[in-house]
C-alpha cells in the first residue's frame, strides 16, 4: 500500500510585500534595455555636460575674443598644410572656422547651447502645463 506524504508548498508573498513597480522605474527599464535608448540618453548627456560645464572649460567674451588676423578662415581642418603654418593654427584651432571678426564658431556655438536649451526645456514646461490644463479642464467637462 502506498502512502501519500503532502508536498510542501511555498506561499506566495502577501500582496504587500510584493515590490510594486511604478510607470516610471518601467519606463526607465525600458530605456536602459535598448541600444538606442541608451545611445539617446547618452547623447543627451553629453549635450547638458557641455552646456553647463562650456563657461568653465572655455569662456567668451566678445569683446576680446577677436582675431582679425584669421577673418572669414575656413575651418582648420580642411586647409592645405602651408596654409595652416602661414597662419599658425593646429589641425582643430577652429573646426567650424571664423566669422568676419574672426570669431571662432564653433565656441560661438558651445556657448549658443546653453540658450538653445534652456529655451526647449521651457517651452517643453509650457506645453505639458497648458496641456495638462486642457486635459483636466476636458476631462471635468466630459468631452
């Protein structure tokens, strides 16, 4: 005769000691799972670094950052050799080239994402207040 002994069997957690998960720790999973998530975030970092840290690593004042000797140059990397030792510039001195002033560019630009920033993130702060108006005041409404 053959006798049955009970399994043991493990409980489940009790609802309450289950970690609950949130839309935003799912989302951020998600992001961090894909290649292009993590090349967009990464690129995205780099972006916000170089803005914030762009007055630190090379300041600009218009006033004295002015070389009329370079004028209209085009950028460095694309001049012949000799003319690169005529006017004494390294292979990436000025990548984007100057302006009439002969202003380096490509600072000009560093310096210029510092404001092109701030003005997404602000406009990006209007859209979802003004959108979350409008969605409360039509979700209240029903329509």
């Amino acid at each position: 005769m053959t006798t049955l002994t009970p399994t043991t069997r493990t409980a489940a957690p009790a609802p309450a000691e289950r970690k609950q998960r949130s839309l935003w720790g799912d989302a951020w999973r998600r992001l961090i799972s894909s290649f292009t998530g993590r090349l967009g975030l990464a690129i995205t970092l780099a972006l916000v670094l170089t803005a914030l840290l762009i007055p630190v690593i090379r300041p600009y004042s218009p006033d004295r950052d002015r070389n009329l000797r370079l004028r209209l140059t085009a950028p460095s990397w694309s001049l012949p050799a000799a003319e690169r030792e005529r006017l004494k510039l390294d292979l990436f001195t000025t990548p984007f080239g100057t302006d009439e002033l002969g202003r380096d560019l490509f600072v000009r630009v560093l310096h210029g994402s510092r404001i092109s920033l701030s003005v997404g993130l602000f406009s990006v702060a209007l859209a979802v207040i003004f959108g979350s108006l409008l969605g409360l005041v039509a979700g209240f409404i029903g329509g």
